[in-house]
C-alpha cells in the first residue's frame, strides 16, 4: 500500500497553529496553573516569581526547538 504523500502547507500550518496549545500546557503543567489561571495572568499584570519566568522562557525554547526539529524534514 502506498502512503498518501503529505500536503507541506497544511502539515506546517497546522503544527503552528498547534503552538499556541502546546505552549499553553506545557506551561499549566510545569506551573501547575490551570487553563482560566494561565489566561488570567495573561491579561492582568500579574508578577511573576523569578522560578515561573525562567520556566516559562525555558519552556518557549523547547517548543521552538521540538517545532523546528520536526520541520527539518522540509529543508532542502
């Protein structure tokens, strides 16, 4: 059986699309936020401990490398 050959515009697109979900569990899940509690701090100027802020910019670089990595399969 041959495998359907995979739409490049549409598997890019929707694993960035997908980012933004991804990110946001990662970060409920480390900072054991829930989802309203994540939104919230989003929109209220919220401080955060120096602990939450190196989490969530630890967790923005390895969503960005898992997503860079899975589109090394589209470099020339």
């Amino acid at each position: 059986m041959l495998e359907k050959e995979i739409n490049q515009l549409q598997d890019i697109h929707q694993k960035l699309v997908a980012l933004a979900t991804i990110f946001r569990q990662k970060v409920c899940e480390e900072c054991k936020w829930s989802t309203p509690t994540f939104y919230r701090k989003m929109r209220e100027s919220d401080k955060f401990s120096n602990a939450e802020k190196e989490k969530i910019v630890s967790i923005m670089i390895q969503v960005t490398m898992d997503t860079q990595n899975y589109f090394k399969k589209y470099y020339p």
